[in-house]
C-alpha cells in the first residue's frame, strides 16, 4: 500500500481479500501480490497471523447468513473440504479469539453479531470480560451470553466457561457474594444464574425441564441428574431456598420451579425493585435509533402506506381503538405486508415506527421452533406474553413484528400425522389465539402470500401488496442512491433492468466499494457491468453481507 494512499477500512479490506482470492484452492502461493499484502495489513491490525485472516475474511463473507459450514469455505475457494479441515487449528484459535462461534450440535458455525458491528464500525473486535458497576450491568453482560447459548450460537462449555469468567470478574458485588457463599456445586450455580437471568431480563417467571435443555443441551445425563434432583428436593437449589415448586391450582407441581421469595429479598432485591418500577423489555427496538430512510413506492402502495401511518398515529390509534372496543370489536390491528424480496417491506415497517413514536420488537422466526416437543409452543406463548408486557409499560403501544412469516402463517396440514406438522399446527392454533385477543399493533410479512392459512387472512384487518417499482419509482430510487448519477444514466438503467429497491441497494454499495477502492466514481460501463453481475448472480451464494 502506497503511503499517499488512505488505509482500507476493515471491510473493504476483506472485500478486497474475497475477490481476490477466491478460487485460490487456499494456497498462498496462489494469491496475487497485491491481495497479500492486504492480508498482511488486515493481519496486522487484527493480530492474525495471514492463514487466520484468510480465514476469517471467509467467514465473514457469509456474515448475513444464520450459520457457516465448511463446505462454503470450500465452495469459495474452490478446494477440497479436507483442505479446510487442515487448517483447523487456525479455525480454533479464531474461536478461541470469539470472531467466529462453533455450534456443536450441528457443526458450523457462527458470526457473532458484536464481531459484525465492530468491522462495520472499522474497529477491531477484543472479546473481553468488563468489570460491572452494578447488578444491572452485570445482567446486562449475562443476558447477552445467555442468549447467545440460547440460540446455540455458543457450544455448553464455552458457556460454562465464559459464565464463570463473568462472575469471578464481578465477584465484588451483592449478587456475586451472595451466590458464592451457598456453595453451590457448578451445574447448579449456572443454572440458578439462568434462571435469575429468566426472570430479569425475560421476565419469565415458569422454570421447567425446556429451559434446563436450552441451557445444557444436548448432554442428557446433565439433563437428568439436574431434573431427578430438583423433582425429588435432593438438590441445594432447593434445599436452601433458592428455587421453589410452582403452584397450579392450588396444588404444588415438582416439574415445574420459579425464584424463591428468599431469592427475590435477597440476591435479587435491588434488581427486582429495579424492574417494579421501570420494567425492562430488551426485545425492544426504540423508534429513535432508527435511522430516517427516505422510501420510493408505487402510486397504489403509497396511498395504503399513507392510511396506514395515519391510522397507527397515536391519536389516531387511540381513538379508533376506543371506537372499536365500544362497539364490541377486537382492539388488536393486525397486518400483512406481503410481496417479492427486496421491495421494502421491512423497511416499511421501520420507518412507519420511526414517524410514529412506536418501538418495534422484532421477532426472530428461526429462534421459534425447537426439535424438544412443547418447546416451540411455549417459545411463541412467551412472544406474545412479553409483548403484553411491554404494552402495558409502554405509554405508546409498541410494534410486534414477524419478519419474513411465511413459514408460520401457510396452510394448516389437515390431518397431521407426523411430529413437525403437529407442532406446526399448534403453534399456527397459538398465533390465531393470540391474534383474536391482541390489544397493541402486530405487523407480519410474507413474500409468499399465495400459501397462507385462509385463517389468518381473515385475522389481517390491513393487507398491502409491494410490487416491483415501476420505472418512475425506479428512477427516483437510482436517484437516492446514487446521487452522482446523471439523469440520462439514471433513466437508461431504470429502464433497462428490473430491479427491485433492494437489489438496487445492493448496486448501490458496491458502487460505493469502487469509489473507496479507487477513490473514482465508476463510470457507465462499471455500472452496467455491476448491473449485469448482479442479473447473473441473483441466486449466487457469494457476497459480502452488510
């Protein structure tokens, strides 16, 4: 890199890394000059050696999907999986380092979120345990690591591990002290920290064997001993009154637990007193972190997008909802945003919150069904309980957003034999309930809208179709986006590709990587090159996800 040049942000350095390497067979001796000395710079601020850089620039090309397998590392650099597997030491100490996660249960792995945000932010991501000031920032570090388990983004060692590290760093403050002076044996001190974190953060107050399998998984001897113990009373979580039985009518259940009130009074008490009076929902988006975008939309769905903001305005929310409840009707508005991918229905739903004054909680439709039988119910029972919650607490109702739900609001399989479409119909049975009885705002969408439930149409009081823009649309969209475009250029790809926003979008940014790498705009044949690759490559697994 020539001095007089300006460094390379971290991601236009992988960019940079990606293109050029691909295909490398992951060999050095394969890789153009140029691209290692970028290797080498992007190793040095990261202190990696050049294979992990590699690596991890691999990795965090497939930053956007769920989970990273090795055959995709492979795919990328066109070389044997084995190969991949050769390097595994280098794989581990990127683990060791948390720029990536290994999910053993299904052998990928992950790109924590954080990692993500600190290379966007061109900074690089030290993984580090804080010492906490008080009790709500030490929940605030232990939800993040629970939650992380929860979702297997994280292997039940490397929890354990990583919990113990929490609160022996912490161990100067009540809760810590308190914790360490039961003397309670690992499997169950992690787990009374669990549920304390259930009860805090998730305001979950129903302890069962679901949440001892998410916490452990899949290690079944843990499971038992710790189930058989708490069920017969020969655990010290219940011997010292940690955790009691829960109560159904009446009648004291040993499969189920909560916090005890010696816990509340005690470990707990200023985090409970806390909650009573500023209850915390961290599922919640607040309306004011999101980023204004200026949205382009087709004549018909601007007119229904428009009636919908007005409508979901809180005077306006408010006195309709009266309205209806004096009539007898359902004070819930449920609605479906439904069409191709890419026309900005996700978008829609932001900025409509963002004019609103309406926080948003958002919910992950892959962090809903488990393969343990009873638990995806409760996960969507849970859903709806804390957006309850949040509602009540909230003097502007919140929006509860399911983003692509295509794969909980299709048709209903008649007759259900199997165990996957069992549980697919009630959590479908679930979403109707809940609908019915909704009293706040829920807004759902589906690129395909053809095979949803007859049900839940009914259940949808607004329905709005986003198509692809017309060419008017278009221009106006090539226009935000591209502002040094002349009209002329900006009219000729409008009209020639029919692109959606976010394909656009995507045009957009790489546009942009040209212009930081060269410090040029690109001229009219690099777009319609771009335009063109991003025709060929619409179903194409290889870009970098942000």
């Amino acid at each position: 890199m020539k001095s007089n040049e300006r460094p390379l942000t971290i991601i236009a350095a992988i960019d940079r890394i990606i293109e050029g390497a691909k295909d490398c067979e992951l060999k050095m001796s394969k890789i153009k000059p140029s691209i290692k000395k970028t290797i080498s710079y992007l190793g040095e601020r990261l202190a990696l050696t050049p294979m992990q850089t590699l690596l991890l620039s691999a990795f965090i090309n497939y930053g956007d999907e769920s989970y990273v397998e090795i055959r995709e590392l492979a795919s990328l650099f066109n070389c044997p999986r084995i190969r991949v597997i050769s390097y595994q030491s280098d794989i581990d100490e990127l683990c060791r380092r948390k720029l990536i996660r290994y999910r053993e249960s299904d052998n990928d792995y992950v790109i924590p979120r954080a990692v993500i945000r600190a290379f966007s932010n061109d900074e690089p991501y030290n993984a580090q345990i804080n010492r906490c000031e008080n009790e709500d920032a030490l929940f605030d570090q232990i939800a993040t690591l629970c939650e992380e388990r929860r979702n297997s983004h994280i292997s039940y060692s490397d929890y354990c591990e990583e919990m113990e590290m929490i609160l022996t760093t912490n161990n100067h403050l009540e809760f810590v002290k308190l914790l360490n002076k039961e003397e309670l044996d690992p499997l169950d001190k992690l787990f009374f920290v669990w549920c304390c974190n259930m009860l805090i953060n998730e305001d979950d107050t129903d302890i069962c064997e679901i949440d001892m399998r998410r916490m452990i998984g899949n290690k079944r001897g843990l499971i038992r001993r710790l189930r058989e113990s708490l069920m017969t009373g020969a655990n010290a979580l219940i011997e010292n009154n940690l955790l009691s039985y829960s109560f159904n009518d009446g009648l004291s259940s040993r499969e189920s637990f909560v916090i005890s009130d010696k816990s509340k009074k005690t470990l707990l008490k200023s985090l409970i007193v806390a909650s009573s009076t500023a209850p915390r929902c961290k599922d919640l988006l607040p309306y004011t972190k999101i980023t204004a975008k200026e949205l382009f939309y087709n004549a018909s769905e601007r007119q229904a997008i428009d009636r919908l903001e007005s409508l979901l305005r809180p005077e306006n929310f408010k006195l309709v909802c009266e309205r209806l409840s004096n009539q007898g009707m359902r004070r819930g508005f449920a609605c479906l945003f439904y069409g191709a991918p890419g026309t900005g229905k996700t978008e829609t739903v932001l900025q409509l919150a963002r004019r609103c004054g309406r926080d948003i909680m958002q919910v992950n439709i892959s962090t809903i069904k488990s393969k343990w039988v009873g638990e995806s119910e409760k996960n969507i029972k849970e859903i709806f309980d804390r957006y309850r919650t949040a509602v009540e607490h909230s003097e502007v109702a919140p929006i509860l957003l399911f983003n692509e739900a295509d794969a909980i609001i299709s048709q209903r399989m008649n007759n259900a034999q199997r165990s996957v479409d069992k549980m697919d119909n009630a959590i479908q049975n679930i979403i109707l309930e809940e609908i019915e009885k909704l009293d706040g705002i829920l807004i759902a969408t589906t690129n395909l809208a053809g095979n949803m439930d007859s049900a839940f149409e009914r259940r949808f009081i607004y329905k709005i179709e986003f198509k692809k823009p017309t060419v008017e649309a278009k221009c106006s969209i090539w226009k935000s986006m591209i502002p040094s475009l002349d009209e002329s250029v900006v009219n000729m790809v409008a009209q020639k590709y029919d692109f959606s926003g976010g394909e656009i979008e995507n045009i957009a940014r790489k546009y942009s990587v040209e212009y930081v790498l060269t410090g040029k705009h690109a001229d009219i044949e690099t777009l319609t090159d771009i335009c063109d690759n991003e025709q060929l490559n619409k179903n194409k697994h290889i870009r970098i996800g942000f």
